[in-house]
C-alpha cells in the first residue's frame, strides 16, 4: 500500500455554500435585539446616575439633620428646665421630646441613606 505525503485517506467533498439571510423575520429579531441591548444599556445608565445623585443628596443632608438633632436636644433641654423651674407647661416638654426624636431619626435616616 502507497501512501503519498501528507494525504491520509479518502478526500471527503465539501461543498463551500455562501450565507445568505434566512429572510427578512430574522433581520426584524436582530433589530429587535439591537433595540432591546440600546435600551438596557441606557436603563443601566440612568440608574447609575440616579443612584450617584441620591448619594449626593443624602451626604448634603448629613450636617444639615445633625444641626437640626443638635438644636432639638438643646431646646429639650431648654423645654425640661423651664418645667423643672415652673414656667414651663408639660405640653412644651412633650413637643421638644417629639422634636428631637424626630430630628434624631433625621440624622439617622441621612447616616442611613450615604451609607
């Protein structure tokens, strides 16, 4: 049995068969899906910048709800000795306790939302 160089066996026949579009609902899928990838794209986009300017935001509120736990703490402090010297009514004490909780939770919720 000869055997030539570089030649194992039979030489199978290929055929060589150009592409040629399957019709026009594949090129209304592929538009669809080019379409579909350009609008997540720019969901993804927005998203990221909206969630930027909410952390902006929130580190912004940050000294100003710090200022504001401050000088509720300062005016239940105020409302407190104004009862415990009795010029002050029960009902101011209560509203300070209100205002400083209520300005702590601000605080928090600021801390909260830049973390």
């Amino acid at each position: 049995m000869e055997r030539r160089s570089g030649h194992h066996g039979p030489t199978p026949h290929l055929q060589w068969v150009p592409y040629t579009s399957p019709g026009p609902g594949i090129d209304r899928y592929c538009q669809c899906c080019k379409s579909q990838l350009c609008c997540a794209d720019a969901n993804v986009t927005l998203e990221v910048q909206q969630a930027f300017l909410n952390l902006r935001a929130a580190e912004e509120r940050i000294p100003t709800a710090e200022l504001g736990a401050q000088q509720a703490a300062e005016n239940l402090e105020i409302a407190t000795g104004r009862y415990a010297a009795g010029v002050g009514n029960p009902v101011e004490v209560t509203d300070a306790e209100v205002a400083n909780t209520n300005a702590k939770t601000a605080y928090i919720q600021a801390l909260y939302d830049y973390k």
